[in-house]
C-alpha cells in the first residue's frame, strides 16, 4: 500500500466527525417525528375508542411532559457518563416505545407506552446539542449554517410526521403508524453504535469557560431572562404544531381525508425549513441579537393574523408564525452557546429544553380544555397572547446581551 492511499489521522477524525453529524441530524428528524405520530392519528381514533378529541388528545400529555422533564438527568447523565451512549439509548429506547404503542391493546397500555418515548425522546436535545456544537468545531457567526441544516432536519420530521402518519394509518391501520418509524429508529440505533467511538473518556478534558464569562449576577440575570423565553417558546410551539392537523381539520372542508388533512399540515410545517436555511445564512450578515427581536416580532404578528382568518387564509398566517418560532430557536441556540462552555453545555441545555418541551403538557392541556369551551379561536387567542409575551420578553434579553457584549469588548486587549 502506497503512502497516499493510507488515510491520514486528520482525514479519520474528518470521516467520524462528519459520521457523528449525520446521526446527529437524522436523529434530530426522527425525534420530532414520533412526537407528532399520535397527534394526527388521533383524529381517527375518535372512531376506533368512541371517546372525544378533547378526550383523547389529552391521553399524550404524558408524552410531552416526560419529553420535558426527563431532559433534566439526561444532560446530566451525559455531561458525567457518555455523550455517546446517552444517543445510542435515545434511539433504540424510542423504538422500542413505538412498537409498544403499537401493540397496545387498550387506552392505559397506550398511555404507559407513550410515556416511555417521552422518556426516551427526552435525551436528544441535550444530549444533541452539545453534541452538535462540540462536533461541528463551528466558531462565531459559522455556526448558523450547522445549526440551522440541523434544525431543518427538526422541522422537516416535524412536517413528515403528519403527511407519513396520516397516510399509513389511511392506507394501513393507525399502529402501522408506529410500527414502521420504530423499525427505522432501531436500524439507525444499531448503526451508531457500530459505527461511532465510545466517548466517555472525553468528559474530563471539555472546557469549562465559556467564550464570554459572565459574573454569577449577569449570569443569573442572563438566564432567567432565557428561562421566560425558552417557556414563551415552547407553548407557541407545542399548541400550534400539536393542534395543527385539528385545525386543518376543522378549517378546511369536511370532505378531506386523513391523508389530506395530514398532507396539508406538513405543507404548512415545511415554512419552518424555509425559514431556517434563510435565517441560517442571514446570522452571517446580521447579528444574532437583531435577527432574534425580528423573528419574534413576526411571529406574534402571524399568531394574531391567525385569528381573524379562516380557510387558506389562516394557513397563511400560521405558516408564518411556524416558519418564525423556528427560526428563532436557531439564533437562540447560537446565543446561548457563546455564554455557556463546553463542560456544561448538556446541562444547561437540559435547563432550556426542559421548560421548552415541560410547557407542551400545559399546551395539551390548554388545548384540550379552550378548545373545548371555545373552539380553535379561543386556542389561537390564546396563542397570539403568549407570543406577545415572548417578543416582550425577548426585547428585555437582547438589551441585557448588547450591555453584556460591550462590557466584554472595553475589557479585551487592543490589537
């Protein structure tokens, strides 16, 4: 064997980076994507139980609160443990919780196994996360495009997740729904396995200080500041992408089949790809600060035009709402890693991701019950009110960020 032909020790580590990122981002799609199963196959199950929608959308809140409050150890867990395996349990834990689901036979069996892949869908963000920031070896305004393909690969099992969900329980039965996702999950989790290191003797050598160091009482300031945020953001998220395929439903003619209903929602959910490859190249340009003011603005914007629409029209305002709250959430994670280091990344983005998904059990709730004494204009009232509130509290976090950044600037040395 010749010299040239034997992979040099850069080009390896190249190859497994790049491996690492893949999983990563298809991890990504395949976490959303079993979140939002049930929420569309629910609406044929008002046949199959006999039970209402209010009734039987509220069977999931154990989901959305164990996706929430189970981040909290897994980024723990990671940061102490393995990275690594943290994301290997991820994808054969909610495989095997979707076959479960699957073969449930009752209501109570179905809401057992829909809390284990709330557990389970649980380890990603964290664990994810801090992942993708380490791997990708991005600095500065470059690491909008990484976050940003990576979110596109959120929102795009996101948008499939209704259109595939619909058209196999149409075409086949609403546990095939399960079934064939659950196949996917366990094949991708063997191959991670196989094909990535083990990690554990990373944890030790991670930085400990961030790119800009904050004293205890700006940090304390900083993140509670993200806390409202990150709570803002999860109930404009969950209800609109929860409730979406109810809307569709309710909306649009009666006419429409499952297989429509889910097909319409996932062109809707598809503005969220758009707007995160756009805001992903725009983070270059701008800074993140006025992007992050922008975007929430447009999203309490097309939340209160949603209100006063219907048909298309409606759809229209929530596909511009939808394509701001997730472009936002990629100018968060920017700004949030340039005070947070590496050491604890997986678990202060445990902190985040636990209000942000914690507040989609508060949606189901606030769905159930608001659509059930007022119907989706109520639910969208609602939803335009929380949305005023984050642009509020976003004005608040970007004004403490500028002051944060100044300070920082007159303290480093001229060049």
């Amino acid at each position: 064997m010749t010299p040239t032909s034997t992979p040099t020790a850069a080009q390896v580590t190249e190859t497994a980076r790049r491996r690492e990122i893949f999983f990563l981002n298809l991890g990504h799609a395949l976490d959303h994507f079993v979140l939002l199963i049930y929420p569309t196959v629910v609406i044929g199950l008002e046949l199959v139980y006999k039970r209402p929608y209010s009734e039987l959308i509220a069977l999931s809140s154990t989901t959305f609160i164990a996706f929430g409050l189970f981040a909290l150890p897994a980024g723990w867990l990671a940061d102490r443990w393995s990275r690594r395996n943290m994301m290997a349990a991820f994808f054969l834990g909610c495989g095997v919780s979707l076959v479960a689901i699957a073969l449930s036979p009752n209501l109570v069996m179905l809401t057992i196994a829909m809390l284990m892949l709330g557990i389970f869908a649980a380890i990603y963000h964290p664990v994810g996360m801090a992942m993708l920031i380490e791997a990708s070896s991005a600095k500065g305004r470059s690491m909008g495009r990484t976050l940003a393909f990576n979110g596109v690969c959120g929102n795009l099992g996101v948008s499939l997740a209704a259109g595939i969900s619909g058209a196999l329980a149409y075409w086949v039965d609403w546990r095939a729904a399960f079934l064939l996702p659950a196949l996917v999950l366990v094949a991708s989790g063997v191959a991670y396995v196989w094909l990535t290191p083990d990690d554990r003797h990373h944890a030790s050598k991670r930085v400990s200080t961030a790119a800009v160091p904050l004293s205890p009482k700006v940090m304390a300031v900083l993140f509670g500041l993200f806390i409202c945020a990150a709570l803002g953001t999860g109930l404009v998220f969950n209800i609109l992408t929860i409730a979406l395929p109810k809307i569709v439903d309710e909306g649009m003619s009666k006419d429409y089949s499952l297989v429509w209903v889910g097909g319409i929602a996932t062109i809707v959910l598809l503005c969220g790809a758009l707007a995160q490859v756009t805001i992903g190249r725009l983070v270059e340009i701008f800074s993140a600060t006025t992007l992050f003011v922008i975007v929430n603005g447009i999203g309490f914007v097309g939340s209160l035009w949603a209100i006063y629409t219907t048909g298309f029209h409606q759809l229209a305002a929530l596909g511009v709402a939808i394509a701001a709250i997730y472009a936002q959430v990629t100018v968060n994670d920017m700004i949030l890693a340039r005070y947070t280091a590496d050491a604890w990344r997986g678990r202060v983005y445990a902190v985040r991701f636990f209000l942000l998904f914690i507040s989609a059990g508060l949606s189901i709730a606030a769905i159930s019950l608001l659509h059930n004494a007022g119907g989706f204009s109520m639910v969208l009232g609602t939803n335009a009110a929380v949305a005023l509130g984050l642009f509020l509290s976003t004005l608040v976090l970007v004004a403490v960020v500028a002051r944060i950044e100044t300070r920082h600037a007159a303290t480093q040395p001229a060049e």
